[in-house]
C-alpha cells in the first residue's frame, strides 16, 4: 500500500515538472510560426539556442522590451511551442 503511495506521487511530479518546464510543440510551432518566416530563418537566427533562452527572447519581444519590427501577440503556450520550432529548426 505504501510503495503504490510513492509511486502515484512520483508519477503525478513528474507530470507537474513537465507542464511547469517548457514542454512547447514543434509541429504546432511550425504554423504558429509561418508569420515569422517572412524575416526569420530559424536555422540562421537562431542557431544552437536552447528553446528555453528561444522562449526567453520571444517574451521580451512580446513585452515591447525589443525594438522590434512587428508587434507580436502570443500566449505563453504559443512562445513556447515557436521556441521549441525554432530550436528543433536549426538543423541539429
Ligand atoms: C517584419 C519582419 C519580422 C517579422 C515578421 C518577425 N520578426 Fe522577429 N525580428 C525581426 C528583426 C529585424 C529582428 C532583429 C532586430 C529587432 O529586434 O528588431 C528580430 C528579432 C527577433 C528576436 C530576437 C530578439 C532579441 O531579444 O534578441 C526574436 C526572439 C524574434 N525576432 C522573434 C520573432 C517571432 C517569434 C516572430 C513571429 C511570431 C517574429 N520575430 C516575426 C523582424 C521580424
């Protein structure tokens, strides 16, 4: 009875780590990002960042805190899925 105790805590953090980590999609980023591509090559701008510093910087540039060209508005499940795109994107 104990150890089935320990085994459903165990089991029910790791689902609480997974959603609390950057768990984003890339197949879904994929067409989130299509308004990106049209001045962003993923593979180039973004080469051998990790998707979390990916993320990172895309939520700066929806905060404004970038001088950025064009106004992004994206939920923070949509900045992780582009980043996780992005990331997967550059070729390794
Ligand atoms: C109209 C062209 C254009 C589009 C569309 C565009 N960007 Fe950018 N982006 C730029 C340019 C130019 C820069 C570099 C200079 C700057 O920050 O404005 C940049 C920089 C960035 C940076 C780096 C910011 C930093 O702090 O280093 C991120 C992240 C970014 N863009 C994400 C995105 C995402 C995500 C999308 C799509 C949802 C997008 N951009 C769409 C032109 C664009």
């Amino acid at each position: 009875m104990k150890t089935k105790w320990v085994t459903l805590v165990m089991a029910s953090s790791a689902l609480a780590f997974s959603g609390a980590a950057f768990a984003g999609d890339a197949a879904a980023g994929e067409k989130k990002a299509e308004a990106c591509m049209e001045c962003h090559d993923p593979a180039e701008d973004f080469a051998g960042v990790s998707a979390d510093e990916i993320a990172g910087k895309i939520k700066g540039v929806v905060a404004g805190q970038t001088k950025h060209k064009k106004k992004l508005t994206l939920s923070d499940a949509d900045v992780a899925d582009v980043a996780a795109y992005f990331a997967a994107a550059d070729g390794k």
